[in-house]
C-alpha cells in the first residue's frame, strides 16, 4: 500500500495517459490485490539420491532434470557426465519442481553417508517452505471519450518480483517478470502507461502456473470490463470494439523474439466462446454470465463463466472454453490440461492464500489452503480452434482466464466487483 502512493518505474509510455485521464470526464479507477500463493501439489516433494566415490545416480520428480543434476554435481563435486538422473513421473508439478531445493537435502546427506538417500516432505514442510506465487498490488487508471473509445490506460504494479529474487541483477529490471502481456494489451489507445514498484521481500518466490499472466490476465480483463460497465455496453461487444481491425501487436518485453499479439485470433477465440456459451440468450432467475479473453504462452484462450449467488455462497454452474493454441496435435491432452488449469485457478479464485505471521507460513495443510471439491467444479466446455499454425503453449494459457470470466459474472449477476483473491463470502454479501 505504502509503494502503491509513489510514483513508479516507467516500464511503457504511449502519448500522455496521466494528462488525460486527469482532464477526463468519463474515468474508471480501480485497485487489485492478489495474496502469495502456495503450489499445493498433490504429491510432496521427494526424490531419492545416491552419491557414490566416482558417481551418482538419482531418481526425481522434476521439471528441471538439468537443475537437479547441476545441485548434486555441487554437492558431490562429481563431473556432470558422471551424474545420472531419472526422472520420474510427478503428482503435480506447477512449478514448483524446477526447484532444487529437496534435492539438495538428499544429496547433502547421501554425500555424508555414501548411501541411497530417499527425502519425503510432510505436507505442512511443502506447504510452509515452498517458492510462492508473488504478492502484488495493482491500480488501474481508465479513460473514455465522448465516442466512448479507450482515451486512456494507466497501469501501475508493485509485487515480490520473481526477477529480483533468481537474478543477481534482478533488482535493476524487477518489473520483467511481473506483467507479461498486460505490457501490450489488444485493446487500442492513444495513452499508455505501464509503471513498476518492486515491493522487497524474504519470502521465497518463484514461477507458479501461468506465472506473472495468472494475475495480469485477471486484472487486465477484469478493467476492460468495468470500462464496458462504465460505456454502459455489453460486456463482449465493447471488447470487440476496442480491439478493432485484425492486426499484429509486437511483443513490448521481447520485440525480436516474442510473438506478437494476432487480434485476429482473440477476436476468434472470443466470439466462439461466447457462441457455445449462449452469450446474450436468456439464463434462469439468479445465474449470469462473464467473459475474459487473454494471450498467453503464445496462445489465445477465452471463457464464459456462469454463476449464481445463494445465501452468500458462490455457484459456478459452468465454463465455456475457446482454445487456440495452433495445430491441435493431442486434442484430448488439449482438453486435459485447459481442464486442469481451469481447476488451478478456481482454486486460487475461491480458495487460495498464503499469509505470513511473525515469519511463519500460517498455512499448514488442506484444512486451511483448500482445494475446490468435486461440488464446487463446474461443468467445463472446451472448443478447440481448427489450425494450420505451428503448436503453441497450452498447459498454461488456459488459467488466467477463469477468474476473471468467474468475476465478471459476479459483477453482472450482483453489481459488486470482485478485486480481491481469494473471493470472501464478504465480498457477496
């Protein structure tokens, strides 16, 4: 809170959005937060090591086998090509398992011992000493003119940035690894600015599922739609809108490498979701409907959420998925991981939050960092886009979509934002 009253770093700056949002007559102003989040997988961390005098051999969970054998290779002081590591299947990864944190335990020991090593975390070790989704805090700044276009954007961040924590330079360019395409949106506008405050912390972090888009995503689809509610225009029609003509938007963090942003494809993926969601056919008493659409790891996702409130408990009925991720190789692996991520997010968006007291993780378990139950999973639709582009991203574009089309439908449902994860049974009220 504190950070978010200075001015920030300058990360984007497009014309002069601070001068025209101040002289605006129509203006949208807006804050964000998200808590850290814990990676909770299903399988603790565990590995097994075996450091012997001229080698060593270990068998690992992991998402990162180069990292695990460059961790024993230190521990053992064995030359790499003498390391053999095998890696097994993992109850869950997100993450998490490209840490070498639990391997070096292992090797530490097998080095002492010369034996075969096996580690198992307990639950409440994974839960309390894991590398966490970074907190961060938004304030947003929006604009419209008189033909009710976007005249301004203005997005200020300040977070636990995973750059300043793995970087040894990291602190010099902190805002990298904190906005992702939040740094070139689809929606056009004449002034834009983006600004960056690192908030500095000891707090481990490091890369969750859908990293820096699980909260960008969310925040960036969350506003346009309050801009929407602010034009007094349907939801979808007015992101359609501001997205215009089709168009290449160049990657603003990697100009060379990144791919740019096709609004062509958006576009596609919006409108077919919408479609196989019934967007603006009627819907019972007491359900509405929300939208998001959002390009991340290269692909382009979007998804409609239908939601009821009753006695202030939230009912998610369905979710109504568009994928485009190119050339569709596995179609069902597609539909498992959209699946999955869908299930990620809602954790995080009903559940999810990691506090710290007096340097503690106050989470320990299940029973106070809690998973949605099969009740609380909706019926969840994938539609793929036929392609001829080459394959994409998909275990992870999938996810930061969810929340926002969760929220957005809570917003048409009750009138009341939802800008704040985990939601609370307050904010329904």
């Amino acid at each position: 809170m504190e950070n978010a009253a200075k001015p920030g770093k300058i990360v984007r700056n497009d014309g002069a959005a601070d001068s025209i949002i101040a002289a605006a007559g129509k203006k949208v102003e807006a804050t964000y937060e998200f808590p850290f989040a814990a990676h909770a997988t299903m399988e603790p961390m565990n590995c097994t090591v075996h450091i012997r005098p001229d080698s060593a051999e270990a068998w690992v969970p992991t998402q990162a086998p180069q990292w695990a054998r460059d961790v024993i290779a230190g521990v053992s002081k064995l030359p790499k090509e003498k390391i053999t590591v095998h890696t097994t299947l993992m109850g869950g990864g997100f993450g998490r398992r490209y840490m070498g944190d639990f391997v070096m335990e292992a090797a530490q020991i097998s080095k002492v011992t010369g034996k075969p090593v096996m580690v198992l975390w307990t639950r409440e070790d994974d839960m309390q000493h894991d590398f966490y989704r970074p907190a961060s805090y938004h304030r947003f700044w929006g604009a419209l003119d008189e033909q009710g276009g976007l005249a301004a954007w203005k997005h200020f961040q300040t977070s636990t940035s995973i750059e300043a924590m793995w970087n040894p330079k990291g602190e010099e360019q902190p805002e990298k690894s904190e906005f992702g395409t939040a740094t070139f949106i689809p929606y056009q506008t004449p002034n834009y600015r983006v600004e960056y405050m690192l908030a500095k912390s000891g707090v481990p972090r490091a890369w969750w599922r859908s990293v820096e888009h699980s909260t960008s995503g969310f925040v960036v689809e969350c506003f346009v739609d309050e801009l929407a509610a602010a034009a007094g225009e349907d939801p979808l029609e007015f992101r359609m809108r501001l997205i215009g003509g089709d168009r290449e938007i160049p990657d603003f963090t990697n100009p060379k490498e990144g791919k740019p942003l096709n609004t062509a494809r958006l576009k596609g993926v919006l409108k077919l979701s919408a479609e196989k969601a019934g967007w603006g056919a009627a819907l019972p008493s007491g359900v509405a409907r929300g939208i998001a659409g959002y390009f991340s790891f290269e692909s382009y996702t979007a998804a409609v959420a239908e939601v009821s409130v009753k006695n202030g408990a939230l009912k998610i009925h369905r979710l109504v998925y568009a994928v485009d991720c190119g050339r569709a190789v596995n179609p069902e692996g597609i539909r498992a991981q959209v699946e999955g991520a869908a299930i990620y997010g809602l954790s995080a968006a009903l559940h999810d939050a990691i506090t710290i007291d007096s340097g503690h993780v106050v989470q320990t378990n299940f029973n106070d960092y809690q998973m949605p139950r099969i009740a609380e999973t909706p019926e969840t639709e994938i539609y793929i886009v036929p392609s001829k582009e080459e394959p994409t991203g998909i275990g992870e574009p999938g996810l930061p979509v969810v929340a926002a089309s969760v929220c957005n439908a809570i917003y048409s449902l009750r009138k009341k934002r939802i800008r704040r994860l985990p939601i609370r049974s307050e904010d329904l009220a």
